[in-house]
C-alpha cells in the first residue's frame, strides 16, 4: 500500500462533476413522477388504489429516507463526540445525507393538511373520533392531536437545527480552516445527542408505534435507530462507490475506509438490528400477554409471514456470513452490491413496520393461535395485506427526492472536509 497524502489541496477531484449535477435532475424527475403516478392510482381508483392507502404509504416512503437521514446524522455527531480522525476524510459524504433534514419536513406537510381538516383517522386510527374505546381514552393526554402537532413541530426544528449546525460548521471550516470550528462542535454534541435520541424515540412512538394504539413497547425507539444503521451506512456505501466510479475522492477513501465502512454496516446495521429486533420479540412472546403479542400476531401469521422471513435471512443471516470476512469489507464492488440488498431489506424492514394491521374484531373472535393464523392463511381474517403499486411508486418517488437532495448538497460543498484538523489521520489511516 502507497503512502497517502498528509493533507489535501481542493481540486476538481474533490467536487462534485457534471455527472453528478445530472444525477440530481433526473432523480427530481423520478421523484415527482412517482409520487404524481401513485396519487392518481390513489385518487383515480386505479388498480384497487384509495386515498387511505395512499396515505399510508406515503408515511412508510417518508420513515423509509427519514431513518437514513437520521443514521447519516447520528454519525456525523458520533465521530465529532469521539473525536474521531479516522473518518475526517468521509464524514462530508455523511453531511451530504444529513443536509437533507433540512427540508424533509416539506414531506410531512400532508399529515398536517390531513389533521387540520380532521381526516388523521385515515392514517393514525385513534385520530378518528369514532374510533373511542377505553383504552385510547386512557392514553388521550397523550395521544391528542393538538399535542401529537406540537410534537411533530418540535423534532422537526431539532432534525433541522442538528443538521444546519454540523454540516453548517463543517462547510465554513473549509474557507476559513478555523480549527475552533471543530472544537465548538465538540461542545455541543452532546447536548444534540440528547435532543437527537429524545426526538427519534417519541417520533417512532407518534408516526409509527401508534398506527396501533393499543399496542406498546419501550424498546420501539432503539428499533427504529437501529433501522436508521442500516439504511444510512448501506446507502454510504453506494454514494462512495458511485463517487469512485467518478474519479472522485480516490486518495480520500481507500480500502482502509472501506473496511470500517463494512465493518459499521455489519455491526450496527445487521448485529445490533438482530438483536434489537430479536430481544423485543422475545420478551413479548416469551411474556405471551394478549395486548402485548397482536403486533405480532399480523406480521408472523397469513400472508405476511414470508416477508418475515425474508428479514429473518435476507436482513441478517446471509449479510452476516458474507460480511464476516474483511475480504469481503475491502472489495469495493461486493461490498455495494451487499449495500443495495441492504437497502431493499431496509425498505422491507419499514414496510413491515407500516402496513400490517389486525383488526380488533378479528382478534375477538379468534379462540386461539391456530385459528388465527388458520384464518389469515385462508384470507377469512383480514391481516392488512394490501400491497399495491402505490407502495413501490412513492418508495421509488421518495428516494428520487433524497438522491436529488444529495446531489444538491453536494454541489455546493467539496466531497471531503480538506481543512478538518484531523484530515492527516483519516488520509494515513490503517487498519490493524
């Protein structure tokens, strides 16, 4: 292995090319046509398609970038709480998916059109006023919808502050070269950490944990962040790969940072997803109390199951053998082809988090498990399995505006933190 450079000169190695401005223009078109094509599929009537599907999909394309967004964002803030200098040099990739919690919020806009005119019940069911039984009462000083729109507000302006503050700073350090600017962030990390984890647990319990009311668990929060890992470090690894292909960042990222980049996405985004995920489902099974098991009962019994089982070997099993290997870390083309499976997992694992519904009467009239599951298997118990175009339309739509927003960020700012004051480690970094 060659010497690496101990500092860097920006050139035009280190900015984003015509290709990638022409990537982010044909990701806009994506974006407005998929989300324009699954509206009048929706709203048309089209191929089974009804506005509260719609809605609902949209909410699983939204939590499926905004986890992204969020794990790109937990990163940056990590290597600057750790003081990290192995990753000065691809931290700017990160802040590039970051910058876009700066204008995710615009994608939240219909939830608050849909409550304002009093139609959140098509979405969150305890919204409906007809929809009442004690239980929800029980929980109405929290779940109401004037406190639910504070809520949202506030972990937007945290998603926004957070992210105008890091990548903010980070991109002034690149004119100014002020090492200060590293040290002011490192002071105030660990006050957005606080806000960062706060905000990501209360908004999983309010968009996604309360799509089922009746339902609860604490570890609800740390799931959806384990979720963020692996979305965000799958995509890392496609943008760098995308950007090699460019000529871009050659020097900057090298198989070193490869390995990290893999090891990060086997630890956080498929290790510690597992365990998250395991460590809840066997608390309640193990527990077996009937209000705790009917979050399951939809997704392991009926049509549902196999996507199931899809998480069970496509999200962990056979990512986790392929990535043992560091060989398997430092070869750029394995390692993102293993980054895109992630990334269709981590749409999957969203999806499964979303739209399996069980009716309440269809619990009650169920005597036990066989003749549950006996019933969705045959499609005499409704389980919510509706998949529709509708769904892969806004989930192709949705990364159309996340790929166009980091195009566009990158635009404006160099690929890599040249004057970061520990660029020279990142730059002579190797693993052991």
């Amino acid at each position: 292995m060659g010497h690496a450079p101990k500092s860097i000169t920006l050139g035009e190695e280190h900015r984003a090319g015509p290709e990638i401005r022409a990537l982010g223009s044909k990701a806009s078109v994506v974006g407005v046509s998929g989300v324009a094509l699954a509206a009048i599929l929706s709203f048309g009537g089209f191929l089974g398609g009804s506005p509260e599907h719609f809605f609902k999909s949209w909410l699983f394309a939204f939590l499926t970038i905004l986890t992204i967004c969020m794990g790109s964002l937990f990163f940056v803030m990590i290597q600057h709480a750790t003081k990290a200098g192995w990753s000065a040099s691809i931290r700017r990739m990160a802040e590039h998916v970051t910058s876009n919690l700066q204008w995710i919020w615009i994608l939240f806009l219909p939830f608050f059109f849909l409550v304002l005119v009093g139609d959140g019940g098509k979405v969150w069911h305890w919204m409906d006023p007809a929809h009442v039984d004690p239980i929800i009462e029980g929980k109405a000083g929290f779940l109401n919808v004037p406190f639910w729109t504070v809520r949202a507000v506030i972990y937007f302006v945290v998603f926004f502050a957070a992210s105008k503050f890091f990548v903010g700073t980070s991109v002034a350090q690149d004119a100014s070269g002020d090492p200060r600017l590293t040290l002011k962030m490192q002071k105030w990390v660990p006050g957005f950490i606080v806000l960062f984890a706060l905000s990501l647990t209360f908004a999983a319990f309010d968009w996604a944990m309360s799509l089922e009311a009746h339902w609860f668990s604490t570890m609800f929060g740390v799931n959806l962040l384990a979720m963020s890992f692996c979305g965000f470090f799958s995509l890392f690894c496609v943008m760098t790969f995308v950007v090699q292909r460019q000529g871009k960042m050659l020097n900057e990222v090298t198989q070193e940072h490869w390995q990290d980049m893999g090891k990060l996405l086997f630890g956080l985004g498929i290790v510690f997803h597992a365990y998250i995920g395991f460590s809840q489902y066997m608390l309640i099974w193990y527990a077996n109390i009937p209000e705790e098991t009917t979050w399951y009962l939809a997704r392991v019994a009926g049509p549902w199951a196999p996507w199931m089982w899809f998480l069970v070997f496509g999200h962990f099993f056979v990512p986790f053998v392929l990535l043992l290997t560091k060989h398997t870390k430092r070869c750029k083309p394995v390692m993102t082809a293993i980054a895109v499976w992630m990334l269709l997992a981590h749409a999957v694992d969203v999806y499964l988090l979303i739209m399996p519904t069980v009716p309440a009467e269809a619990l009650a009239n169920a005597s036990d498990w066989a003749d549950f599951a006996a019933g969705a298997r045959s499609g005499s118990i409704d389980v919510g399995y509706q998949p529709q175009l509708t769904d892969l339309l806004l989930l192709i739509g949705f990364f159309g505006f996340l790929v166009s927003g980091i195009c566009r960020s990158m635009t404006k700012a160099p690929l890599v933190a040249a004057r970061d004051p520990r660029i020279s480690e990142a730059l002579a970094f190797e693993n052991m």
